[in-house]
C-alpha cells in the first residue's frame, strides 16, 4: 500500500486554489514498514477460519429443522457462551460478555395440517414472527383466504376467531405489521402470510421471516407459496371456508436478557479505540445474515494476532446480539443490541471509539463490484484508500464503489449518531434481498470463498489504515454539499420561508471546513510518517498534541448527528427541513389538482406521499393511529435509535377518506377538502420556517466550534 495518498491529493487540491501552503514532506519516504506490516496481514489471513464459525453458529437454533437464532432466546444464549469461549481461545484480550435488556423471543414451531383438494393430508411448515402465540398442541381453526388484508379486503368477510391467508409484497406495498393489526382490530385469530414478491423470490418452497413492528398479541406466520397455493385451491372449491390444524409454539417474553460479546487487541493508546463489528442473531440458519460476517470479524482478529501487528488503538471486537429484532411494539426494534451498547451498556464508547467497521453478508457476490458504504465526511479519505489499494485477490478485479450515506438497515446506523464513523460492506440493491435473505435458503451454499476473502484483505487493511491517523479525517464539506443540495428553494419561494440565510450560513462554513481539513491532513502525514520511520518519540508527541483536535472533530460530528441526522416514516436519513418540503410540495400540487376537479390526481401521485399517510388508503383508523402513535406518543426507551429523529407528522386520514369517497362522482364539491389543505400548508410552513430556523442556529453552533478549533 502506497503512502497516505489522502494526504497529499488533499493538500495538492487545496494549494492549487491557492489558499494555503503545501507542507514541506516526501511522501514516499520510508513506506517499507507498513508495506511490510500490511503483507504480513495478508498473508496471514484464513479464510476457512471464519467459514468454520459461521457454521457453528447455524448450530443454534430454537425451530428444531428450521433453525432461528432471535433475541434473548436460549439458541443466541448458546451462541454468546460459543463466541465468548472462541474470543478467549483465540488470544482476544478483555473478553467480556455484556447484557443489556430485550424482549426476548422464542419461536419453536407453527405447523399446518389441512386437506388438500384431492383429499391428502397436507402438512405445511410455517415460518415465524415475534408474537405470543401457543396452541398447547394441535388446535382446529377455521381459515378463509382475505386478499391483501386490508380493511376493504375484510369488509365482507365473517373473520371472528378465524385465520386469514393474506398475499402481501413488503417492499413495494406494505410490512406484514399492516395487516396483522388489520386482522387483530376486526377479531381475527391471526394471519397467515405468503410473499407474493420482493421477498423469498429463490423458491416457491421458501419462507420468510423479518421484524415483526408491531404488538406480540397480533399473530402472524408465514407459509410458502407452494403450500398457499395448495390451501388456496382447496378454500376455492369450499366456498373460501375451511378447517385446519395449527400446532404452534411462539413466545415472546418482555423484560428478558441478550449479550454482547467483547474482545479487543489491545493498542499503546488504550484511551481510543477502533471497533469491528457484526451481529448473530439471526432468522433460519443465517449463513450470510449474519454468521458468516461474525466469522470475518473474527477472521480479522485472527489474522492480526497471527501476524503479530501490534496496533496504535484498541482493537475492539464486538459481536452483536438483538440485531434483527429485540423491542415488542416500535418501529423502531431492530439494531437493539448495538443501540443498548453505546448508549447504555458502554456509553465511554461515544468518546472513546474513533471508527466502526461493520459487516452484513459478506461472502455473497452482489454485484459487479464491490460496494463500500461509509459516512459521507469518510468518502474522500475511504476513496484514497482504495485507489492505493493493491490487488489482493481474483475478487479486486470487480472494483469497488463508495456509496453513502448510511442506511438504517444496521447497526452501523447506531454507531454513526453515537458520534463513531461507520463503514459497512453493502447489500442495500442486492438481488439476494430479493430472492435468499430472510429465508431458510440462506445456507452456506451461498458461500463464494473469494469475496469472503477480499473482504478480510480489504478491510483489515482499513483497519490499519485507521490505525495510522492520529485525528479522524472527516471532510464536513461533504456534509455542507448534501444540506445544500437538499434545499429546495422553488419550495421555500411558494410559501415565502426565506433560505437565504440557510444557503449564506453554509458558505460561511466551508472556508472554515477546508482549512481544517489541511490542518487535519497536515498532522495526520506527520503522525503517519513517524509511525513508519519508528520515530515513537516524534509520534507520541503529534498524538498528544492532536487529543484536543481529535476530541473537537468528534465533538463537531456527533453535534451533526444529533442535530441534522433525521428520518422520514420510511427509516431513511433526511435533513430537519426536508419532511417539510417534502410535505409541502405534495400538499401544494394537491390543491391544485383539487381546484381543478382531479381527486385521482391528488390521490394518486401527492397525498400518500405525505408522512406515512399511505396507510390512510387500506387501513383502518385504528391501525393508522397505532402505528402513527408509536411512532409520535412513546417514550424515547422504546424508540431507541429511532427517538426523535422523525420531526413531525400531518394526520390526513380523514382527508384521504373522504376525497376516496368522492372521486368517481363527477359533481363532487371539494370546498371542505381544500380548507383542510390550506389549514395543512399553513402548518407545514410553520413547521418548515421553525426547522429552518433551528438550522441555521445549529449551522452558527457549527461554525463557532470550528472557529474555536482552528484558533
């Protein structure tokens, strides 16, 4: 690996604008050390090491064939004492096992038996989510098919104390929490659900299972498509109505108990710290969700010990429990093991931690390429990286992406608003979401040993990389760049909310940004080189002087998280003032499409975009409000990683209904609707002139931190 490029084209960039000096350094002075550390890494990575780990894992199961490792179940217990004995067995240093709180959840079985249409005894093996529900041995139930679940699907139908088959496609219409809430407000016995598509699309043998947002008293399971069609064709020929035996065993305790496991690598600093990690829990086997990528974060670990690299840092190695899901309840109730841990269990992580390097399904070949996903202030310093990477297998020939920001999907979101930079190896557009992940298809038949061995080679050399800064890296310019571009200004104009000094403010930083990004740079290479000529004394003394630097970058980023790192209804990171532009924008073009008599208009391509009032279309007014509430009315210790980042709602359930209610009638008389529209409009510029606002005062926050910082 060449010298700290990141350095120099920085600097490089930075003095063609004139604006400051180029430090006095030879880059390529006495790279030999860390090449050599860095090929003694390589060479001690072990591939066969993780991929045996992984298979251990898929050991722990509480569904006797179809395997399931969820939170606070025995099967994770097992799986923590399992992890806890490998990190001591492989020389990890401060093996710990930490507890934090879950709602635990056990699923063992869910079978169905009916009579198909040729008269046979069918047994269909169900899958599982995270509801209280135990027949105490074979139970007969009536069961009826209801289309989607949805309250216009129900309307018709005798549903007391029956089950439901339901047809549902998760990404593109609905969570399975819809309609099971659907279900339980109408007296439903449960439902059972088939994914149509966007999900299990590997087989129609296959089952699904994913995190349930929703209360444990709203059963839910989930049956093939080949059973569901063979169920199906025999309602069919019975007039939609028939009995079945449902043998079940699923519990979800509140109040239960899940662990995280802790080794680490200890570094001459041991007051700061970089932490690997992956989770595993898991649904069915989860080879690649996620045992494979606990099996890379302790192939790593095992390569660093083998070739003796003695780091700068801690090295922390983190196993996560709880990630799939761990809360009853909350849309927000995955990622509870990794929350628990920095914000609870070791909150000294928030300061202590400099970097996250997270893993999630690393042995599969996604694409043509390999996608990194990163914290947008890492891209310039990641995209550095990678162009001086070497090739290190078959597997560098694909290349490698830089895609950020973060998603919500992991638990490297958790580590971002605790203020630690996060990293992951991406599946965000993957076909295997689509077709494997979630079902029991995802085995080590999946496994391309290649990538899996890239990704020890790639990011154990990031690891290293990390090692070497004395200051973390992070370019706030990229920050600053996707504010800006998220600033709608034809919006602001249309409801006269001024963006001037939003837009002034931002400018006014950037100048500030890049000249702490030479600084940064600057102390960065001198710690670097240091490093690399065995110069201790020199780097002891650039580290000690860089702690209050390196403290205020951390400072500066976690105010970031806290203050602008917000998320729409759907989990997706957004700026404070986007959810009212957004809503803003929707509400505008529905009024016009209303005073123009097109009630299709505003229906079909504006108001189901406001908030999550999509739901307002299929569901009843129960359901809108619970998951509205649970969202908006619970405290912060349910809501954990999602807790006051969604920073409004706009209730137009009854709007909706009512324009639904008219728009086949060609004489309709929309007085009422557009009232309710301008009443809304006014509200959401408010909201967006109060969201602005506390922008620009946290923008102004910003820049007195950075002003202080580079005095």
């Amino acid at each position: 690996m060449k010298n700290n490029t990141f350095i120099k084209k920085l600097l490089v960039s930075v003095t063609t604008l004139s604006l400051f000096p180029l430090p006095h350094f030879n880059a390529q002075e006495a790279t030999d050390t860390f090449d050599s550390i860095n090929q003694a890494y390589l060479d001690a990575v072990d591939p066969t090491y993780g991929y045996n780990i992984a298979l251990q894992l898929g050991e722990f199961g509480t569904h006797e064939t179809l395997g399931y490792r969820p939170a606070g179940s025995q099967a994770e217990h097992d799986a923590a004492e399992y992890l806890f004995n490998e990190m001591q067995a492989l020389g990890l240093s401060n093996v710990s096992k930490d507890v934090f709180p879950v709602d635990a959840w056990t699923f063992e079985k869910a079978d169905l038996t009916f009579t198909d249409i040729n008269g046979n005894e069918h047994q269909a093996m169900m899958g599982g989510y995270q509801i209280n529900f135990n027949t105490n041995g074979p139970k007969e139930f009536d069961i009826i098919y209801a289309g989607k679940g949805t309250e216009d699907d129900l309307a018709n139908l005798d549903i007391e104390g029956k089950f439901l088959l339901v047809d549902i496609n998760q990404r593109e219409e609905w969570w399975v929490t819809y309609p099971a809430l659907q279900a339980k407000y109408k007296g439903a016995a449960g439902i059972i659900v088939v994914q149509e598509a966007s999900f299990s699309e590997i087989s129609p043998d296959s089952l699904n299972a994913n995190d349930f947002c929703g209360p444990d008293d709203a059963p839910a399971f989930s049956m093939s498509q080949t059973d569901a069609n063979a169920l199906k064709d025999v309602l069919a020929a019975n007039d939609n109505q028939i009995s079945v035996t449902l043998d079940a065993v699923s519990t979800v305790e509140r109040d239960g108990e899940a662990y995280n496991i802790v080794g680490e690598i200890p570094g001459k600093n041991t007051d700061e710290s970089i932490i690997i990690s992956a989770h595993y829990d898991a649904y069915f086997e989860g080879f690649q969700d996620n045992s494979i990528a606990v099996g890379l974060m302790l192939g790593i670990a095992k390569a660093m010990l083998d070739s003796n690299y003695q780091p700068e840092k801690n090295i922390i190695f983190f196993a996560v429990a709880a990630e799939e899901w761990g809360a009853v309840d909350t849309r927000y109730d995955w990622s509870n093991g990794a929350y628990n841990q920095l914000f609870s269990v070791r909150p000294e992580w928030q300061d202590q931690a400099m970097y996250n390097i997270n893993f999630e399904m690393p042995a599969v070949d996604f694409f043509d390429y390999h996608q990194l996903l990163t914290v947008p202030e890492l891209t310039p310093f990641i995209q550095s990286f990678v162009d001086d990477l070497p090739e290190l297998n078959e597997a560098s020939a694909k290349g490698i992406e830089i895609v950020s920001p973060l998603t919500t999907w992991a638990d490297d979101w958790s580590f971002s608003i605790a203020g630690i930079p996060s990293v992951r190896n991406d599946f965000t557009d993957a076909d295997f979401g689509v077709t494997t992940y979630h079902t029991e298809f995802d085995n080590k038949d999946t496994y391309d040993e290649a990538i899996f061995e890239f990704n020890h080679m790639l990011y154990g050399l990031l690891a290293l990389e990390y090692d070497r800064t004395a200051v973390l890296p992070l370019d706030f310019n990229r920050t600053l760049d996707t504010l800006q571009e998220s600033i709608q200004s034809d919006v602001f104009a249309q409801v006269s909310v001024d963006d001037t000094a939003l837009q002034t403010t931002i400018d006014e930083i950037r100048p500030l940004v890049t000249e702490l990004n030479v600084l940064i740079a600057t102390k960065n290479q001198a710690y670097f080189e240091a490093l690399n000529n065995n110069q201790m004394e020199d780097a002891e003394a650039i580290y000690n002087e860089t702690r209050e630097l390196n403290r205020s970058m951390k400072d500066v980023y976690r105010y970031i998280q806290d203050n602008f790192a917000k998320l729409t209804w759907e989990d997706v990171q957004q700026f404070p003032h986007e959810l009212a532009t957004n809503n803003l924008d929707h509400l505008i073009q529905s009024q016009t499409a209303l005073e123009a008599n097109n009630p299709s208009l505003a229906l079909d391509e504006h108001l189901w975009l406001v908030d999550n009032n999509w739901y307002a279309y299929d569901f009843s007014r129960e359901v809108y409000d619970h998951v509205t509430n649970y969202v908006m009315d619970q405290p912060d210790e349910r809501l954990f990683w999602g807790a006051g980042r969604v920073v409004g709602h706009l209730n137009l359930y009854d709007l909706i209904n009512q324009l639904q209610a008219k728009v086949n009638n060609p004489d309709a008389d929309f007085t009422e609707e557009l009232v309710v529209l301008s009443d809304a409009i006014a509200n959401q510029t408010t909201l967006l002139d109060q969201l602005v606002t506390k922008e620009v005062t946290d923008l102004q926050t910003i820049q007195e931190k950075l002003q202080t910082l580079l005095n």
